[in-house]
C-alpha cells in the first residue's frame, strides 16, 4: 500500500471521538435474542445492482455485498477484505490482489478470481450512463491466474486505484445470478458481504440476516438488521421516538437535529454528532441556452448566499462550502469565495452586462423530492428568493422523486439542478475527478483537458497524497473559474438513536457509509 495523507486520519479520529463522546455506551454482545435492530434513513436504494450505481444504493451494498478492499473502522486507507492487495510496481500501474481461501456467495456459489474479473468487466460492459464505470478510467485490463489470483493492469499510474477498489460500485457479484451484459431486475441479492437480504420492498424496508457463509473483516455485532426508509426526516424521528425503529442515519432535518439536541436521556435518546465530508452543489447543463453562458454561472455564484442558507434553512447543522473539495481533505480551498466575496447583487449585475446580457434570465432550478433530507424544498425556495431578489433571474422550481429525477438529469433534461455528494473515498481526487470528463457522476459532460489530461495524471502518480496539493488547488481553482459546478455546503454527520444501542461511534466508514455490523443492543448497564 502507500503513504496518505494526514488529512483522512485526523478527519476519521475526530468523527469517531465525537461520536464516542456522544454515546458514551459500552456494548456486550449481540442483538437481544436476534431481534434485529432497525435503522431508519431516508435514502433509499435507486438500485440493487451495483453496475448501476454511483449514489445513496451503496449504503445497502456496503452490507449484503463485498470488496476487494475495504475501510473498517477508524481506517484511512483500504484493507484487505476479501482479498489482500498491493501495487506491484513503483509506478502504480500493477495492482494485485490474492483472494481469502474457499470463499463463497451466500447461496454457496464459488466466489474465485474469475467472479471478480467478471464483476469489474461487467460494470464496463454494460456502462450505466453516469454509473460507476466513471470510477474505472484508469483501468485497462483485469487479469486473473489460478482461483486466487487477480491482477489490474491500469493504463497510467493511478495511486487511488485502491481506493475506487474499496467503493461499494465495485462489489464482487455471482457471475450465474448477474448477467454479463445487463442490469439484474428480479430485486434480489446474491453477494458475499457480511449479511444477506433475506427481504427487500422498494422504497419501503430492507431485511438483513447474518451471511453464515461469509469471510472478511467484519466483526459482526449482531444478528439482523432491518433498515426502514422513511420519505421525511420528521416521520422518521417519531418513528425512533416511539421506539418503532432504534436508530436513525442519513437524512435527518435540520429542526429534528436541533430538537434532539440537549439533555435527550431522560428521554431514552442520543444524538451523536461526527465531522462530515458530504456536500450539496448545483450543477448547471452546457447545453441549456441560458446555463451553458458561463456569465449567467457566475452571476449566479456571485448573488448566492450560503451563509443564508446554511443558519435558515439548516439551522447551522451545515456550513458554507467555497469549493468542491470540503474542509478537512488536503487540498481545499475557498476559490468560490476568494474570487466572488460576498453576495453582491452589483457585481452579478456588472458579469451579466459584460457578457451583453441586459434582459432577466430565466433559469429553472430542480431537486429531488426524497433524496437529501426534507429540508431540500426549503433550502431551494430560499434560492428562488435571494435569485429573484438580485432582479437578475426569475427562477422556476420544480422536483420529482429519486428514481425518475435520476433519468431525468442523466437524460440532460434540467438546466440547472441539486446533487449531494457523499465521498466514494477521503481523498481530494474524489471531489473533482467524479465530474469532469466525458463521464461523469452528475451526466452533464464537463471537457477541461488541463484537469483530465495533465492534473489528476500528476496527482495519481505520487503515492504520498499529501504532496499533490499544488495539482488539486489549481483544479479547484479551473473550477471556480467555469462554475460548472456550485458549491453551497458541507455537512455533518448525526446518528440518533436509543440509549440501548451502542456502535454508533464506530459505525461510519471514511466514506460515511454505516457499517450495520457494529451496531449492536446493550444487555448490561
């Protein structure tokens, strides 16, 4: 493996101490004669198949499927998991990976190396537009020897190749259960991760038992876990309240969060709090008239106020964000306000003129219904209003739910649009590779050669991460510049949850992704 930066480690030891203090609870043993223990969120899967997806779905997949590499607790960079691996050469450019002995899916089918060629293979083969053949552009080829053995050929160096390896998008599936060349559709799951999906209703509840068959790191707390997906943050805080569910993770509001801060024991409550990577950001369509002018991108940048927007809409739970890459990653900076300072209404007015547009722009701003919290309307009425009261734009909304917002922005169909990003690994090159290029996470293609073709190739050649700085702040900087992309804030990480269950500070990959297995019933005080 190689050096990482300092950034991650201090970033995942600060999550995990607050947390820790947060809780405060010792566990001892595992679910209460195996009743499962419910988690509710308000992220549902868009998909099961993991060649499709480069989203929320990867909360589930980090349970029922598994990696080559993967982040336990408190780690920074991947560990082995159903293989140990290593880069082969000095120059990034041969990763090997040796598979754990006699490993099986969960059905009893032989998980080899030829399983694991197939799963990397198929993710290309079948190329889900904006899914996460994005994160495979290094690869060349997958070479496999014997039953143990697999070997990535990468065509350039690529120092976060193992990092891409760790991401859920790239679960080892059963070659007889997932066709080679589309989408599996029956709803159902054939993995080798720690649990098993003994059920699943869309959009409503997902049944996880323990995966007898299963080899890797996790260290299973319990027996069953059942995750409920709840439409609204409120619903599901009185689900938890009257003890309908144990915990809660990802999505809750900013007035839930504030209600459960303070004294919650006597209540039978904890909110735990941990430091966050996920940001939110509008991504604006080349090809849309008025949000393919970089003038209308930048008098937009230039009136937005996400200070507003992170004390009323999110009562503070966030902070502003001036780049794509957040607070806590080698590498960030505050390009957007450097460059833009605060809202300023003449000076949007002034980029718009120099351009020779004098009339008001017409923009139509989208968001989706039921994927980043309930607290997604308000945040974008309250861009309507300060747009609109700039006299600058006249501002349309719409929204619809996940499933068929996702076509939708995939499609090309929104001018200008909101995405969340939760980070596929703790590193810089994750903040700004995902979307530029032809293929990218947000399907909105983004061409700047002096990113692609000459910074992250200098970035992904040098294993101390920490000595790519320059490389990601010029990208940022490319960035700020286009304003392709608009920041307008990084998050924090809650979890709430009963004062019988313990876990939670250890229960957040780097990624932020919650591992289901370290969560478990107390039954001792």
């Amino acid at each position: 493996m190689f050096k990482r930066l300092l950034a991650p480690r201090v970033l995942a030891a600060t999550a995990s101490t607050a947390l820790l203090a947060g809780c405060g609870l010792i566990g001892s043993g595992g679910s209460e004669d195996g009743k499962p223990i419910v988690v509710g969120t308000t992220s549902a899967p868009s998909t099961l198949d993991p060649a499709a997806s480069w989203d929320g779905s990867w909360e589930l997949f980090r349970n029922v499927y598994q990696t080559l590499v993967a982040f336990p607790s408190g780690a920074a960079q991947p560990e082995p998991d159903a293989a140990t691996c290593s880069f082969q050469d000095t120059g990034n450019r041969v990763y090997h990976c040796r598979l754990r002995e006699d490993m099986t899916f969960s059905d009893g089918d032989r998980l080899d190396a030829r399983a694991v060629k197939y799963s990397i293979d198929r993710i290309r083969t079948i190329g889900v537009k904006g899914g996460p053949t994005g994160l495979l552009g290094s690869l060349d080829r997958v070479e496999t020897r014997g039953a143990r053995d697999v070997t990535f050929h990468l065509k350039k160096p690529d120092a976060t190749f193992p990092f891409v390896l760790a991401t859920p998008a790239m679960s080892i599936v059963d070659p007889g259960e997932y066709p080679a060349g589309e989408l599996r559709t029956d709803g159902e799951v054939t993995g080798s991760g720690p649990y098993a999906l003994r059920a699943y209703t869309d959009g409503r509840q997902a049944e996880l038992v323990k995966n007898t068959r299963y080899k890797g790191f996790a260290d299973r707390k319990n027996d069953a876990v059942t995750i409920r997906y709840f439409k609204e943050s409120s619903e599901m805080v009185a689900a938890l309240k009257d003890k309908k569910i144990d915990a809660t993770f990802r999505g809750l509001a900013a007035a839930d969060v504030v209600d459960l801060q303070g004294a919650n024991a006597d209540k039978g409550l904890q909110l735990v709090e941990g430091a966050g990577t996920e940001i939110s950001y509008l991504v604006f369509n080349p090809k849309d008239p008025w949000a393919g002018k970089r003038a209308v991108r930048r008098a937009v940048a230039q009136v937005v106020d996400r200070g507003a927007i992170a004390h009323e809409v999110y009562k503070d739970t966030v902070e502003p964000l001036y780049s794509m890459v957040p607070k806590g990653l080698a590498g960030h900076t505050t390009d957007f306000f450097d460059d833009f300072g605060n809202p300023s209404r003449v000076k949007a007015a002034g980029i718009l003129s120099e351009a020779g547009i004098t009339e008001t722009v017409p923009l139509t701003l989208w968001y989706t219904t039921d994927r980043y919290g309930s607290a997604t309307a308000p945040e974008f009425a309250e861009l309507k209003r300060q747009l609109e009261a700039s006299k600058l734009f006249t501002v349309t909304l719409k929204s619809r739910p996940w499933k068929t917002y996702e076509r939708g922005y995939r499609n090309g169909e929104y001018p200008v649009f909101g995405r969340g990003w939760f980070p596929d690994f703790p590193d810089a090159d994750n903040f700004i590779a995902p979307f530029v290029g032809k293929e990218n996470a947000v399907s909105t293609p983004y061409v700047s050669p002096e990113i692609t073709d000459q910074l992250l190739p200098q970035s992904r050649g040098e294993s101390d991460r920490g000595a790519v700085v320059r490389q990601f702040e010029r990208a940022q900087q490319i960035m700020a510049d286009d304003a392709r992309l608009l920041p307008l804030w990084q998050g924090k990480q809650y979890i709430a949850a009963s004062n019988e269950i313990s876990g939670g500070e250890r229960a957040l990959d780097p990624s932020t992704i919650m591992m289901m297995w370290e969560l478990q019933r107390k039954t001792s005080w």
